[in-house]
C-alpha cells in the first residue's frame, strides 16, 4: 500500500445529497482530509458499490477470483451468503471460503448459514443445527443469519428454527428472509419473528406488503431470476428500503458488469441519483451494520471513481486505501491464488446400474413446468396414460426427462419429467443443484443423460453436455461448485456450453441456471429432490403418479 495518495474528482454523497469538486487525500488506507476544488468537473467520487446478496459459489469462482473481476465494476463489497458450500462440506466449506476471501483486498462480509440442509426434507452432505448456530454466529467472522428458507418452520414455530432466530437475535445480527409469494397472516408472523429482508419478490404488491411489515426488499437481478424490472418502482417511495443484489451471479454476468448495471438501469429510467447510490452503496452499510462508511474524513479509503453518474464505467476503484483497479492499465491488485489447493469433500464414487425406464403406475403423471428468468415453476399433469406402459420422452411436446443422483451416496436415480426447456438433442449435467446439490441432468434421450451423469461423477464436479457421443465440460474441483481459472476462461467456457446445449434446442437464456434450482424443495411449485418430486407450495412429497 502507497503511503500517501491524492485522489480529485467530483464527491457524489449521498446521504448529504450534495456534489463537489474535492482533492481526496489518503494516508495509511484512512481518509485524511477532504479539500474542496472548485476547479474540478469530473470524474465522479461515488461510496463504492456493494451487492446486498450474493452466493459466491454461484459465479463457478473462488472469493479471490471473483473479487478480481468485481472490483472491475466499481464493486468494493459483498454481502455474501456460502451456503451452498455449508450444503456439500457444512463448516468446513465455510471456513475455507472465508480465508479464501482474505487472499483479495476487497470486503466479503459473511452470513452464517441458516438452513443446512434448506428444508427438513432434504439431504445434504452437512447439517448446521441449532446448536452449531448458537456457537458459530457469535464470531466476528459472521455479521447476519442468512436467508430463513424454512418459512413453515418459522410460521409453525418449529424449536429448531426459532433457536437458530433466538440466537441471532441475542448476538445483535440481522436476519435475512427468504419468503417467495408469502402474504397475509403467515407474512405477518414470518416478519414478526425478527426477519429483516427478502430478496424473493417478484410483483410490487408483495414487496410493499413486506416493506409494510418492516422488512428491507433486496431488488434481485442475476443469472436466473430477474426481478429488476418488476420492483425498481420502489425507489420512488421506498428509496430507504431498498438494496440491490444479484443472488446468483453466473461467471459470464460477472464479465458483463455487476451492481453498477443495475444502478446505471435505474438512472436511465429517471430514478434520483441519490436514491440509487443509497441502495447501491449505503443502505447495506446501515442495515447490515458494516464496518465501512461513505467517503468521509478519518474512514477507510473505500471509493469508485467513475467516468459519469449514467454509465457508472469505472475508472478506478479503491479499497482500504489502495487502489485496486485502474482502467488505464486495465489490471487489478490481488493476492494470488496459485497455491490453493482443491480441500475433500463428499461425492459419489459409482454410477447407478439401474435403467432410466417410468413405468406408469397410474393415469395421470405430474410434470415440471420450469419457467425462463424464474426459480418458481409450474405443475402440471399428463392425463390418459395406460397401466403399465413406458412412459418415454417426447420432444416435439418438450417432454424431457430430468434426473436426480445423490452426490452423498450410490443409490438408485430419481428419474421424472420436465418441460420449459426445449432441447432437442443431448443431455446437460452438473454438480450444481441447490442447495443440497446432488447431481442433475436433464436431457432428450436417456443414452445421453447417462454419459452426461456419468462424465459429472468422473471429473468429481463440473458442467457438462453430452451429444452423440461427444462431451464438453467445465470442471469443478472445489467442492464440485467451483474452480480457481481466471474468470475469462471460465466465462467462455460456460458460455460456450450454454450456446452448445441452446444451438441443440434449448429455449433457456441460462439453461444451467435454471437446472440448478430445479431441485431447490423450498421454491413452489414442484421440484426434483433425493426421494422424488418435492410440493413447494404446500410443502410435502409428491407422487409422481396419480388417479
């Protein structure tokens, strides 16, 4: 770290909602003093971007890559949630991607997880119970509970729940929600139990309902759901209760741009600039009682500077201090990486022996309706099937088969069937499959879906797509969830599959991402888990086949 810098530009604060030319002087990392210059037009000294929810995971890299390519993007801050890792390796996985995280300058501010595994029903390679949640989220390492998914547990008052809220409560931690499409009474006792956020909106009217309750709405805008253009109205009249976050952030987004696409987004379409760089920068500040500030004198040097308040392009950001990124020679300042090495952790060994074959046990079968941009999906049902007879995919009504392996043991496939996504040939796979991710495929032939299956359990992790005969594939060696490439290679990768699996039919902007939350039990309304299909909505198994 330099010793003393000098940084001018346009101050934008706010929480002042002021502007002015300054000279920014820096010494040890800290704000020494704050000059005014009125000579001074640009650019523009903004608090620094943060993401008020996000999965690392989810990006396919480890914290330290990640970071290189977000502090690109004006970003000096994430909020994050490792609980998919908490899923696979439980504490472990926790505690590797923290000191992971401390390998880049720029600030990871962590959750502990809530729900490990994400409902009673499932199974996952670690459990976190109540009394690991009592020990653990006094540690300064963890700033809130994460996301509550186990919204029954907490409207019917399940012990184990409320311990884990209990405790939160007495170690003085925010509570993150989780609550897709609740309202009314059960909202109202899920708020009432101390929950402070929800990143699951999707209309207006629910989120107002929640704000109403107390609650602070994440604006949610990733690789999956994209609820951005539904919720920014909220800037308007509730500009103090929002954030914005991107949940689940796929590498090829991340090289596209993060939470200053938002900002820019919302700028364009006339919100006050002040409100934006509220939700953007300072909001998670207050809520989730960060040790940062805005730019002011005697704090950490954490600041963008960019080139305007419409675009957001980064001209260099800095992080306690130092600056991290500058666009003039395009390079970021981060540890290295080189020497981490992939940790152990559960995975199948074997391959399943058994046929992929559904027989019908009844007339009608329910069917997977996946929904493009949404982890929500849709049951239906196929009538007038005969006692007994195969039931066999059928492309030109994009009835797919989906299947689900348990990446904990070698058991037997949960074979079913899905719709939505519109492939015609070839089958995808993966390691990813939250939150308990098992192994997933879904595919147009079952040869394929085999060898698709089969390529994810020899590689110990990855993505991959299987076409006559041929694989292409992203490894995944840490924890099958994540890699320690570059994120351009990785994003190219996962961007070359994704238009292989879509060049093979697939109608899906992300056809990966959405596989994923196809097994995610606490998303209505149907979904794939270790024992069959899963009832979202009224939160119970379900048969595949029925009268």
């Amino acid at each position: 770290m330099e010793h003393k810098r000098i940084v001018t530009g346009v101050l934008v604060d706010p929480e002042k909602r002021t502007q002015a030319g300054v000279d920014i002087e820096i010494e040890e990392g800290v704000i020494k003093s704050i000059s005014q210059n009125k000579e001074v037009k640009g650019p523009f000294i903004i608090p620094g971007f943060i993401d008020s929810h996000v999965h690392i995971e989810s990006s396919m890299l480890l914290p330290v890559q990640f970071a290189k390519m977000a502090v690109k993007h004006g970003t000096i801050a994430v909020v994050t949630d490792p609980h998919e890792v908490a899923n696979v390796a439980g504490e472990d996985g926790i505690r590797f991607m923290i000191e992971n995280a401390k390998l880049s300058p720029m600030h990871f501010f962590f959750g502990l997880p809530s729900c490990v595994p994400a409902s009673p029903f499932e199974k996952s390679g670690a459990v976190l119970n109540a009394s690991d949640i009592e020990r653990l989220i006094k540690e300064d390492d963890f700033f809130f509970l994460a996301e509550m998914m186990n919204y029954p547990g907490v409207v019917f008052n399940d012990p184990d729940v409320h311990a884990k809220l209990n405790a939160a409560k007495a170690a003085h931690k925010p509570i993150d929600g989780h609550a897709p499409s609740a309202t009314g009474e059960w909202l109202t006792a899920y708020a009432k139990a101390g929950i402070s956020t929800d990143h699951e909106c999707s209309t207006l009217e629910e989120a107002i309902e929640k704000i109403n309750l107390g609650m602070k709405i994440l604006v949610r805008e990733g690789s999956a759901a994209k609820n951005f253009d539904s919720l920014v109205g909220l800037l308007k009249d509730y500009p103090n209760s929002v954030m914005f976050c991107t949940d689940d952030c796929h590498p090829d987004y991340l090289v596209e741009g993060h939470i200053n696409k938002l900002a820019s987004r919302a700028v364009k379409l006339g919100y006050n600039i002040y409100d934006v760089l509220m939700a953007t920068c300072i909001n998670p500040i207050q809520h989730y009682n960060l040790p940062l500030n805005g730019v002011a004198e005697n704090s950490l040097a954490n600041f963008t500077v960019v080139n305007d308040l419409v675009s957001f392009k980064t001209e260099a950001t800095y992080i306690k201090g130092e600056l991290v990124f500058d666009t003039k020679s395009n390079s970021t300042t981060n540890n290295s990486s080189e020497n981490v090495s992939a940790p152990n952790f559960p995975f199948r060994t074997k391959h399943f022996s058994s046929s992929l074959d559904v027989i019908a046990t009844a007339k009608k079968m329910a069917v997977i309706n996946a929904i493009d941009g949404e982890l929500l999906t849709k049951l239906n049902y196929i009538d007038n099937l005969k006692l007994g007879d195969e039931v066999k995919i059928d492309l030109k009504s994009d009835l797919l088969k989906i299947v689900l392996l348990d990446r904990y043991s070698d058991t037997q496939p949960i074979v079913a069937f899905i719709r939505g996504f519109g492939l015609k040939s070839g089958a995808i796979a993966a390691s990813i499959a939250h939150d308990s991710h098992h192994i997933l495929s879904i595919g147009a032939d079952d040869e394929n879906i085999d060898a698709a299956l089969q390529w994810v359990i020899n590689s110990k992790g990855g993505l991959c797509f299987a076409n006559k005969g041929e694989i292409s594939g992203l490894a995944l060696p840490f924890f099958g969830l994540m890699c320690n490439d570059n994120i351009d290679v990785v994003s190219n990768k996962y961007k070359d599959l994704s238009k292989l699996v879509q060049d093979n039919g697939c109608v899906l902007k992300s056809p990966f991402m959405t596989a994923a939350f196809m097994a995610l039990t606490v998303i209505p309304e149907v979904k794939i888990y270790h024992n069959g299909l899963f009832d979202g909505v009224n939160f119970k198994p379900l048969p595949l086949f029925k009268e």
